[in-house]
C-alpha cells in the first residue's frame, strides 16, 4: 500500500495525524542521483556508516536545504546545487537526512527522492547532528523485520511485503516522517513510518508518487504473505511499540 495525499502528516514527536483510505505517497519528486566527486576532493571523504550500529541523523535547522552535486571546498563555499528540500517536508515533519560520508563542513546524505538510493552533499551548518542506536532490517525472502538497537536485536516478526507485480524495492532508507490513525483498524493499523524508498514499478498511486513505507494493519493472516503494493505491514503491538522509540532518520535496510 502506499499513503494517499491528503493525509494530516506528524514528526515523531507528534501526537495526532490522519491517514486517509488507501494509498502511500509523497511529493519530493525532483531526481538527485549520485554524482562523480573530483579525485581532490574525494580522497579527503570519510565513510560513515549508514546502517548499523550508531548511524548518524542530520535534522535540517533552516528553513530550506540546498542539496549540492558535489561538495565546494573552495574559499566561496558554492557549487552545483541539485535541488532545495524545505523545512519541514511536506508531510510536516522534520526535515531528516541519513549520512553516508563526510567532509570538513559537508555531510554526503541519502535523499528521500527518486531514484531510490539518491546522494547529495549538504552543508554542516545547515543541520543538526545525532547519533542513533536504532536501525531496521527487512528480509524480503524471510518476511521477516528485525529491530536492532546497537547491536541486539530487540524484535524480530513476520511482515507482509509487496506482490510479485509490485515489489518492495530493496537498498538502504531511512525512516523520514511518522504517522498517527485516527482509527487503527484501517489498512495502516496504528502508525506508519513512510521512507525514502519509492516503488521501483509504479510511478504514481492515488495521487503520491509510490513512497513506500512501513505500517501496521487491518488483517493479521497476510503477515508472512507477498500481496501489498510495496509498502511492509507488520504487527501492531509492535509498531506501537517502535513509534514511541525510533527517531526519524532511522536506517532501513530491505533485503532479499
């Protein structure tokens, strides 16, 4: 499934939001694919992990977020801008990146835009830094999530997963926005988490473009099965659980 777009969006810190019928969807829709950096430039980048243990979180602290093609280690400190994403997004929550590397007053960050797995590089002083214990793996052919805190695992449950014509996409995200049911037995349970991953087969549904997310649900025997639109439903104890602890910004991880 995917969100439609009227919905009444929160960050994790929200109480209430909305969620309409059917549907997952999101509106970031300028491409920001990665881009070669200079031999300069990039024999000074420093990896940083972007899932597992202690990933780190960018929050944007402006109003609005120049996304660069490359960092700008010159005196004047510009260069090739890729896209602005504002503060908050759309759905309005936080602003969030997931880091990748690292430069002295750059951070290299995943994108919550098409293609799946886009980069940019965005100023140190436009965002906050945070460290995160949290991270989530989805085993597509196990149907299985996993929450980790560190290294432990903390919950591992079966999960229903896209079908054969509409996959979950698999690669790395990241958890960008929170969202609350007025009523928890729609097809989203309690909460959903969209990320920055969108379908790799649909363009568009229900008037978003094809975000995928992770939510709960209205019919427990389809855990364990391959019958959604992209989106990964699992228990909603557990999703209860998880709204109340992982930050956005937190690492997912889809695998086959």
């Amino acid at each position: 499934m995917r969100f439609s777009r009227p919905l009444a969006r929160v960050a994790v810190t929200v109480a209430i939001a909305a969620v309409a019928a059917a549907g997952c969807g999101g509106k970031d829709k300028p491409s920001a694919t990665s881009t070669q950096i200079p031999n300069s430039v990039s024999s000074n980048i420093a990896a940083v992990a972007g899932v597992g243990v202690d990933s780190t979180i960018l929050t944007a602290n402006t109003s609005s977020v120049a996304v660069y093609a490359a960092p700008d280690t010159t005196s004047n400190g510009t260069g090739p801008v890729k896209l602005h994403l504002s503060n908050p997004n759309q759905d309005g929550a936080k602003l969030v990146f997931l880091v990748t590397a690292k430069l002295p007053g750059w951070w290299q960050v995943l994108l919550p835009v098409q293609p799946n797995g886009s980069t940019g590089w965005v100023h140190a002083s436009d965002v906050q830094l945070t460290p995160n214990p949290y991270h989530l793996k989805i085993s597509l052919g196990d149907h299985k999530i996993t929450v980790f805190q560190g290294t432990n695992s903390i919950y591992d449950g079966p999960v229903a997963i896209g079908a054969a014509d509409t996959p979950t996409p698999p690669g790395k995200y990241y958890t960008r926005v929170l969202i609350q049911a007025p009523d928890p037995n729609t097809v989203y349970g309690p909460f959903a988490y969209g990320l920055s991953a969108h379908s790799d087969v649909l363009t568009e549904f229900n008037g978003g473009d094809a975000e995928v997310g992770v939510h709960g649900n209205n019919d427990a025997s389809v855990l364990g099965k391959s019958v959604t639109h992209g989106c990964v439903r699992m228990d909603n104890d557990q999703i209860v659980k998880l709204s109340k602890v992982l930050p956005l910004g937190t690492p997912v991880e889809i695998v086959n």
